[in-house]
C-alpha cells in the first residue's frame, strides 16, 4: 500500500490516529487491500504522513482490534481473513442514517450544494454496489 | 421544535454538544426549522434530553457562530434568516467526500450491508433533491 492512498488532514478536528484508521478502513473495506497484503512499517508510514510513529501505531490498532490486521512482532502489519461481521441490528442502520444526516446538514451549510450532495451520494452508491459484486 | 426531533446516544464518542448542534443542522438545513421559529429554553431541552444545561447552551452558541440563531439574553434562542454561506471551494467538496468514504467503510465494516447502505446513499440523495426545492 502506497501512502499517497491516505489521505489526513492535520488541521482538522477528527485525530490524526482515527482519520488514518478510517482511510485504511476504505481500502479493505472496498477491496484495494486484501487479506495477505503488508501495510508499510509504521515508522515508515509515520514519515511519509508527518505524524508521530505512535500515532500510525494506534490506527494499526484499532484495525487489528476490528479483525482486519496481525500485528505480530516483527513480521509486521499484515491483512488477515476478515470473519463477515453479524449483520447489523435496526439500531446500526438507524446510527448510520443519522451519521449521514449530520454529515450531509453539516456539509449544506458549509455551502456545498444540493445538487452537488445529491451527485455525490449516487456516484458512493454506485461505488458500494462494486464492492457487493468484488465480494461474491 | 419538540425534544422529540432530535436523536442524540449519550453512549457515544461524539460529545453530546457536537450531536445536539448536527440534530438542530439537520432541522435548519432542511427547512423544518425556519426564520421566526424559537428554539425551547436551554434548562427546558436539557432536562428533555437528560444533558447538562450548559451542553445544550454550548451546542446553541455553536450555531449562533454559524449564523443559525440568535441568542439575545432574555429572548430566548431564535432562528434568524441566513444567508447563504460562499460556494465552498473543490477542497471543501473533495472533504465531503473524504469523510462520506469513511462513515461508509465503518458502517460495511460493522456489518451494514452494501445494498442497505446504496439503499440509504439514493434515499437521501431523494430527500437532498426535496431541501433544494423549497429553497426556491
């Protein structure tokens, strides 16, 4: 994995730690990273971003924590078979409908149009539906 | 505006004030709160949502910051007429994205299902389209 495929931003509110575990996330999540994949060394990933090593270190992590990663000393940081996770219960739709809701106002009133939005939200949808089909 | 429109989860890592202000965004954006409209008391939605007062107050300064409300002193929180914030530039819409990406690879990752989520993304693009009709 290349670190021009993580994409922070220092300035921003969210820590660096969870915006970096949130961009590797995307790439297993949408199959750019498969399971047998090496992630850089931390301190490498660490230099090529201008975050602390410690920083790179907890967003490996929470990933490993999550299932995607072994962390084994020495060998690395390295993709591993992910179990599907239990389907989502009512409330995690409703969370994530919510989410969305709040992202999209936010986005609103910061001036990005409802037709800039609406274009954004069909070009994901489209992008999610290939994820479905690399899936099966 | 009932206590009832806005859903906040005090289990969350999101601090209720942020969660407050996004449900009230959510509300204004979308036209169901509007200019003349008074928002309730401060002690009342505290005890509503079960937060401290000064959360609710925090999450009503953050939107008077954003030109959403006014909060003169003994007339109560009211929205006042905005007006439309500047076009936000590419980058502003390339952090839309950025961060749609995420919640979207959080909610797979926990199990939402790609359909589901396509699903959400073409339910809310319908109800973005709707927001920028009553502008007009």
């Amino acid at each position: 994995m290349h670190a021009k495929l993580i994409h922070i931003d220092l300035s921003s509110e969210v820590p660096a730690y969870d915006q970096i575990a949130g961009e590797i996330r995307a790439l297993l999540v949408s199959g750019v990273l498969r399971a047998g994949d090496a992630l850089p060394p931390v301190r490498q990933l660490a230099i090529d971003l201008n975050v602390h090593h410690n920083t790179v270190a907890q967003a490996y992590r929470i990933l490993a924590d999550e299932g995607w990663l072994d962390l084994r000393r020495g060998r690395g940081a390295r993709v591993v078979p992910r179990s599907a996770p239990p389907q989502t219960s009512k409330k995690g739709r409703q969370n994530f409908s919510l989410h969305l809701r709040r992202l999209l106002a936010k986005a609103a009133a910061e001036g990005i149009s409802a037709d800039v939005l609406a274009h954004q939200l069909t070009l994901h949808a489209r992008t999610i539906k290939n994820w479905a089909k690399g899936d099966s």
